[in-house]
C-alpha cells in the first residue's frame, strides 16, 4: 500500500486530462479529488482540507484566476498551481496576483508537473506528517470537530447538521475576522440570494445557541455586512 503524502484538489475541464493527472499522482501517494468546473472545485474546497490546488484557468461556470481569488478569501496559505494553456506574461502575471504559488504551460509531463508540486510544498511546507487534526477546532471551552459534525463542551456534545458544520468551518477559518454575506453564500450555497440568505441567518441563531455556554466565543453581527466568530486568542 502506498503511503498517502498529501491532498490534491485539482479542477481541470479536460476530463481525459484529469483523469491521467489524477491516476499519476495517485500512483505517487497523493489522494486527489477532481472537479471539472470552478463552481464544483470551490464547494469541493470549502467541505474539505487540501495541500495544495491545481486549476486550470479556462474553466466553465468561474474560471481559475476567479476560482484562486474565492480561495484566498477562505485560505490565505493554501498553494496553488495553475495549469494552463495560455502562455502570455500578462496571463502569468494575472495568475500571480490572483493568488498562484506557481504557473505551468500545458503542454507538460506529469513527471514536470510532479516535481513543481513537491517544490511548491517543500516551500510552503504545507505538507507535515502530524497534521492529521487540521479540521478540529478550538474555540474558548468548545472543541469543534468539522468531519464528525460535533460540537463538545467537555462532556457534553451537540451533533451538528451538515450547514451548521460548513458554516461554523468558514468562520473557524476566518475567526476574529469579518466574513462576508455573499462570500458565505456563495461558498456553503452556491449564491446569494435572498431565501437562501434567510436560511442561512437561521444556522446562524442556532450557532449562537450551541456557543452561549462560553461567553468569550461569540458570533457577532456586522450589520448589512456579515459575520465575525470572536474568539480568545491563546
């Protein structure tokens, strides 16, 4: 069985090419989810913990330079690699301010586009062998475990529904800073309208239910704007 080194989203619309990026890189040790337009890519990286994003930029529905923008929004650290076919300095240059670790020209070998993820990682050092609790977090008394969907204060623990868990997870990761309306929307439902935004307030009131048995951890309204999970820093 071959080890796993670390997690791969990767979001190219060629699925042939997909197919043969994922397979080799799966043989290498990596797990790799694949998504084949901007919109899959982003909810498959909002419900999970990646180490590192390839996209290709001409993609359907929100291209990658797009795609690398709403990431950052979410995760300031995550390395990104765009896979492209367009090969201008304006377009590296672009790739670069929306956020891109590195820039590789289609057509590449998985053997280059190997070696430009190990080099990535071994930069960032994104990838640690004990960092298998990046998605438990601790907020004041509550310990909050996004994959089991649970939310324990000592010995007692609320189960969460899966909305309540993906919006209590974009707050973690943005906690004591202001996160958007839309963003939230567009990150847990796809958009930004107004059914879905009331739905979303109601998560919201119940969050704040499951936290008021610790004071320091509070769900603040930014009104007209969005949210903010205060928490003590330690």
């Amino acid at each position: 069985m071959i080890d796993v080194i670390g997690k791969i989203l990767l979001v190219e619309d060629d699925e042939n090419l997909g197919f043969v990026i994922k397979d080799n890189l799966e043989m290498e040790g990596y797990l790799v989810d694949l998504a084949t337009d901007g919109n899959e890519g982003f909810r498959l990286f909002h419900g999970a913990t990646y180490d590192i994003c390839l996209l290709d930029v001409m993609l359907p529905e929100k291209d990658g330079f797009t795609l690398a923008q709403d990431i950052r929004k979410v995760n300031q650290n995550v390395p990104i690699i765009f896979l492209t076919a367009r090969s201008l300095d304006e377009d590296k240059i672009k790739g670069f301010q929306s956020g891109a670790d590195d820039y590789i020209t289609k057509p590449f070998s998985v053997g280059e586009l190997s070696y430009r993820i190990k080099a990535v990682l071994k930069r960032t050092k994104s990838i640690e062998p004990t960092d298998i609790q990046k998605d438990i977090f601790h907020l004041g008394k509550f310990i909050f475990d996004f994959p089991n969907q649970t939310l324990t204060l000592e010995n007692d623990q609320q189960s969460l529904t899966k909305k309540e868990a993906d919006i209590l997870k974009l707050l973690c990761l943005n906690k004591n800073q202001l996160v958007s309306r839309d963003m939230a929307l567009k990150v847990i439902w796809g958009d930004s309208d107004y059914f879905k935004g009331r739905s979303m307030d109601v998560f919201i009131t119940k969050l704040r239910k499951y936290l008021k048995e610790d004071p320091s951890v509070e769900i603040i309204n930014i009104h007209g704007t969005g949210f903010k999970l205060s928490v003590p820093n330690h």
